[in-house]
C-alpha cells in the first residue's frame, strides 16, 4: 500500500491486548460489514519502548510499505502485550474473514493518539476504541479516548466497559 490516502474508507480497530479488545474487534466487524468496508487492525507501541539494542522481535502480520518488518521488543511485560494483541489480532481477522470482511493487522510505533489519528487521516472511515485501555491508572475515560474524541476528524466510536457479546 501506498503513502497517502486510501483508496476507499475503513474501519480502524485500535487495540491494546487487553479485555476490551476483543469487543472493540467485534464492534469493528460489524460495522465494516455493514459498511461494506474493510478493517484494519493497529496497535501502537511507543518508541521510547522499542529502543534498545538487546532485543527479541516481533513481526508485524502485514507490514506497510516502508515500515519496518519487525520490531524490537526489550520489555518483557510488552513482549507479553503484543503477543496477547497478535492473538486477538488474528482472531478478530477470522470473524472479519467469516463476515465477508477484507482485513490486515498492523503494528505503528508513536504516541497512540497521534498515530491513530495519522491513521485515521490516512484510511478515513471510522475509528473504533476502548472506553479505557490496559494501562489504566484512574477510573473513567481513558486518556487516548480523550484525545481521540477531542481531535478526530472522523467518527469515533467508544465501546463501553460492559457490552452485550450478541455484538
């Protein structure tokens, strides 16, 4: 895929490893089913994380043009998180693939809300998220929320800590 705009609008799953990304998936497929859009999955890394040069790697399923193939990991606690995010990852990919659903999961290392939106500038469509991620610190919504909601141009959407599994 190209720099730039994508050819048509997607649906944008932002997940994190936790809880609520298995439900964020499933409210993202059934909105690109219902769209007639494809999905792409993302979750970020922060680059502070990513430094180092001892390292295992992780590949990113789908890497975009230019982008790394695989990234360093040198935190065991966000080995941990990736691997979760790849395994639901690939699960929700299976549901969009039963629904008639084309999707690819990437892995962006930045700042979550800047590069979700850059993003979202990049595929439009609509952006599907947690009400709060994996590391919260305070109760409420999250921080990347937040800033999502306050700094979209597309439609984002919340999903609830609590949602119906019918989704």
């Amino acid at each position: 895929m190209s720099e730039g705009k994508y050819s048509r609008p997607c649906v944008i799953a932002a997940i994190d490893g936790s809880p609520l990304s298995r439900p964020v998936g499933r409210v993202a497929v059934k909105l690109a089913s219902g769209l007639k859009w494809d999905l792409i999955i993302i979750y970020v890394v922060s680059s502070h994380v990513l430094s180092g040069t001892r390292a295992t790697y992780v590949r990113a399923s789908v890497p975009e043009e230019g982008t790394p193939t695989y990234f360093p990991v040198t935190d065991k606690a966000l080995h941990e998180e990736l691997r979760e995010s790849s395994i639901i990852a690939e699960e929700i990919s299976r549901l969009a693939e039963e629904k008639g659903v084309k999707s690819k999961f990437i892995i962006i290392e930045g700042e979550p809300v800047s590069a979700l939106l850059q993003e979202a500038d990049k595929y439009g469509g609509i952006l599907v998220i947690g009400y709060r991620g994996r590391h919260f610190r305070e109760s409420g919504l999250g921080s990347v929320a937040k800033g999502l909601l306050e700094k979209a141009k597309v439609p984002v959407i919340i999903v609830p800590q609590e949602i119906r599994n019918e989704l």
